[in-house]
C-alpha cells in the first residue's frame, strides 16, 4: 500500500507540474537537421557538436546575424517564456573579452521590435542561463521572436537547450474589474484573495515618513498597453522611504516570474529615479534574491545581482517596453518584498506597475499545516500559541529566538501529536525575554529529521518589565531604604497596601501609572510588605527601612 501510495503522490505531482506551462518549442540541437530555428543570412548560425552558433573566423569586419525560431506563436491568452543557456566562446587562444550586445528579440503582430539585453559581458567559456519573459498581449496575432548579436573574428556565441513555453497558470490582472485596488480586495484577511495557480495570494503595503501613494489601481490608464496592470503612483519618496508591497502566499512555490513596468527616471530634472529592491522569503525566513541570470534587464534600467535591486537609467515612455523587467527566482519562496524608493532629489511624482504573476505550488508538500502563531506579552513574560490543521509524522516544535531577527537560537521544545487530520492548539511561555525587540520562530522536526519553519513573529519588551522574571506583576526597589521606595508595575490599575511585619497596614495606594514612588522616611526602621493586587492576582514584595 505504500508504494501504491508514494506512485499515486508522484504521478500527482508531475500532472501539476506539467500544467504548469505548455511547451511550444523545445531544442537541444543534437541533429544538424533541426527546423525549429534558422539564420537569416545563410551560413551565418549553424550547428555543430549539438550546440546553435555562430562565428567569423576570417576578414576583420562586423555584422549583425540574427536566427530566427520559426513556429509561428498565435493565439495564447498566456505570457510567453523563452530559455535557453547561452556561451560566449573564444577561437584560435584568444583571450580578450567578447563583450558585443547579444539579444533576446520579439515583435507582436505589427508592433515594434522589442529587444532584450541578455549574456552581456560575461567570462568567456561560461554558461549562463537564461530566461526572458514576453508579457501577455492582447493580440498574439503571428509573433515573432529571434536571437541578434555581432559577429566578431575569432569569438563565438551559441544557444543550446531552448525552449519556448506558454504559462497558461498565470494570474492575470484582466481577470480582476478596472479601478480596484488590489490592497483592498486581496488584503491578508480576505474572504475571497486572488490565485495563482489555485493557490491564495495576499498582498499588504506601508510607507515611509513623508512618503504619499497617490493611487494603487487595476487598469490601463496609467501604464497604456493592451492589457491591464497593477500601477502604483507615490510622491515624497526619496532613497530611505518609500512605498513596501508584501505579496504572501498560503503555500511555497516555485518558479515565480512577474514583470514590472516603466521602471526609469527623469533626465532633464532630478523629480525621480526609480529604485527597487526585489526579494523573496523561503520557508525558512531567510531572503531569496532575485535570479541574476533569469532577470530581464531592461534597455534603460540596471539590475544589481549582490542586493536584488534595480534602477532607472534614462527616460522611458510610459507606454513602450524600454523600462520593463522581468523578476524571477530560482529558488522557492512563500512570501516576495518590492521595496520603491526615489534616488531623484526632488522627491517628485513616479510610478511603477505590476504586470502577471506565473508560478506554481512546490512538488515537496509540508508535513504540519500551521494555521495560526502568534504572541502576546504577560507580566514580563512571552506567550507563544499556535495550531495546527494537520500533522504527518510531527516529532516536535523547537522554540527559537532572535534579538536582531538573523540569529536564532533555540529555548524550548514542545512536543508533536505525531499523526492528525484535526485542529491542535500548542503554548509556549519564555519568562526571561530580553528586553526591547524579541523576534520568535518554530522549527517544526519531523520524526526523520526532517525540518519546515514558521514565520517570524516580533514582539517588543518594556525594560521593566524585562526585569521581573518568573512571572512577577511587581518590583520593588531599592530593598533596602531611607527615604523612599520605588514600585513598577506589569499591569494596570493595581491597587497597593504596605504592612509593617505585625501585619498592621501603614500605607495603601491605587497605582495611576506603571510606576510611582512611596515615601518611607516616616517609618519605623524594620521590614515591610508591599502587596500589589489587580483583583484577580495578587503578589507580594519586601523591603527593610533603615
């Protein structure tokens, strides 16, 4: 039965991964008699040793030689995607650079040729991979896509391994009515969020200090095209505050690719400069990058590999592809951060637009099914609480904290019920948190080691509370005093009595505030007993008066 059962779990998960897109062109070049791609001038590519190249060996002129894929692309309500690795190569021991633009071209029906920058300036020998997303289009009408660089004596360039796939999962913002406001209508707790590929997508935003967002709208006003986008419009943004769009998914996927339009800046004034900074979240809450060789890099704008960050070169007509990206990670995420920032001086009017999202769920399904985890701060101490929807093979959650968010380690351990197709609700209590910023996370381990995360929950610690550990709603200092004792509290509207060691009351107060100071000049000398009670709790403290 297990076996059936593990073949039954494969051959489902290989169905959805091949939905996942629909493969129109595949080549890898192994036969010199392949028709899926043809040079424009002939002689100018040609295959060999399985590979698609093209290369001049003789005369010192240039040229520009193009191959063109040759089945026609009509008729997809999908965004288009090509990949292919490509290498730049050295003939006859040379050893200076090949750096000529290499491009990813396409032209739709009777529009404009668009072209893609991509292997540009890159180490000789080396194989990059590469992946250029065509945004969807009203019109699919007999689309045109091709490869275009310099031929220059003694380099090479050639492509292996392509292939041209529609994404036909994708979520597409035509499906959603002009005007609405994707903030509102797939808030994080809403009853009906957007899918991508059957699975819910929320998306959030904040803003910086003096940051305004003058619309975040569906349509096609803003950024003119045949189909509609998500545009974000902000002023007072500068290069430390700006707008932050979360997008959290209820499950890990992968192979998520998105576009994003007009990013550019302004040349005549310094009104803006468009600045992202794009990343995802795994499963671990570690940050995912952006895929350096599947991004797009746009004509006019720049992409910086080591912080997932892109910026506006020139000015771009809102309307044309000359500042449009292609944002794709390789690795699985659950959650992706789009920060905007303005390195313009000005702090003027800029604006951005999300095109569709492609990605599907992760093959690897998780063995718990967290539904809630959440914290709350009591009398000083942490309170931890979450629950669970299902449980395979769940061994136990191990508690971890962080005081910068980065570093965790563990504290706890509660155990797991193992098997469970029912709610389970679990509790943890951390009675010596730090004070200040206290950030917590579970690693939830299965009986084979295997491990997942939970997301990352911040909670922040008042100093004195801090410093009543075990529990305690009261302190009392100094403990030994002359003239007066000070009382801090962990909850509101205390009452407070003090005794003399005979039990007799010498003092009674109500507390207005988490702190106040008794006056104990006029005592005995002796030791004394502060009693803090809010009615349903109550606590003792002493001190001595000298």
């Amino acid at each position: 039965m297990k076996k059936l059962y593990t073949l039954i779990l494969l051959l489902a998960l290989f169905t959805c991964a091949a939905q996942a897109q629909v493969v129109l062109v595949s080549e890898n070049f192994s036969s010199s008699s392949q028709t899926n791609v043809a040079a424009v001038t002939n002689g100018s590519w040609f295959v060999y040793s399985g590979v698609y190249m093209t290369t001049q060996t003789s005369g010192s002129a240039t040229s520009v030689v193009q191959a063109n894929i040759t089945k026609p692309i009509s008729a997809l309500d999908a965004d288009i995607r090509v990949k292919w690795t490509g290498v730049r190569q050295s003939n006859n021991g040379q050893s200076s650079g090949f750096d000529s633009n290499v491009f990813l071209c396409y032209k739709i029906g009777n529009g404009a040729v668009q072209k893609v920058p991509v292997d540009t300036r890159i180490t000789l020998g080396t194989a990059v991979a590469n992946e250029v997303v065509i945004p969807l289009s009203s019109n699919y009408s007999n689309v045109q896509i091709y490869f275009e660089t310099t031929a220059i004596k003694n380099y090479s360039y050639y492509i292996d391994d392509l292939e041209v796939a529609s994404l036909p999962n994708m979520f597409k913002w035509s499906t959603r009515p002009a005007g609405e406001n994707p903030l509102v209508a797939s808030a994080p707790k809403s009853a009906a969020p957007y899918q991508l590929n059957e699975v819910p997508m929320y998306w959030s935003m904040t803003k910086g200090n003096g940051v305004v967002l003058e619309s975040s709208v569906v349509g096609n006003t803003e950024f003119p095209r045949s189909s509609q986008s998500f545009s974000i419009t902000q002023t007072g943004a500068s290069k430390t505050e700006g707008t932050h769009v979360k997008i959290q998914f209820d499950a890990m996927m992968q192979d998520v690719t998105f576009n994003i339009f007009d990013v550019d800046r302004t040349t005549t004034t310094n009104q803006f400069i468009d600045s992202l900074v794009v990343t995802g979240v795994d499963k671990a809450g570690n940050v995912v990058r952006a895929t350096k060789s599947f991004v797009k890099n746009a004509a006019n704008a720049q992409f910086n590999a080591n912080n997932s960050s892109f910026k506006g070169l020139a000015a771009v007509d809102n309307s044309s592809e000359g500042g449009n990206i292609t944002v794709a990670f390789g690795e699985e995420v659950k959650e992706i951060n789009v920060s905007y920032y303005n390195l313009g001086i000005d702090k003027g009017r800029q604006g951005i637009s999300f095109g569709n999202f492609n990605g599907y769920q992760s093959a690897t399904p998780l063995p718990v099914e967290l539904i809630t985890f959440k914290g709350a701060v009591q009398y000083g101490n942490v309170k931890l609480s979450w629950a669970t929807a299902m449980e395979l093979n769940n061994d136990r959650f191990e508690v971890e904290r962080s005081q910068d968010g980065k570093t965790f380690s563990k504290i706890g351990e509660v155990r797991g019920h193992g098997n469970s197709s029912v709610r389970l609700d679990y509790s943890f209590t951390d009675t010596a948190p730090a004070a200040g910023d206290n950030y917590y996370r579970l690693r939830q381990v299965d009986f084979d080691g295997t491990e997942d995360f939970s997301k990352v929950v911040a909670l922040k610690v008042d100093a004195k509370q801090a410093q009543m550990v075990g529990g305690a709603i009261a302190k009392v200092y100094p403990t030994v005093a002359s003239s007066e004792v000070t009382v801090s509290l962990a909850l509101d509207n205390a009452q407070v009595t003090v005794t003399d060691a005979n039990g007799r009351q010498v003092g009674s107060y109500t507390a207005q505030s988490r702190e106040f100071v008794m006056p104990v000049q006029a005592l005995q000398r002796g030791m004394y007993f502060v009693t803090v009670t809010d009615g349903t709790q109550r606590q003792t403290q002493r001190f001595i008066k000298q």
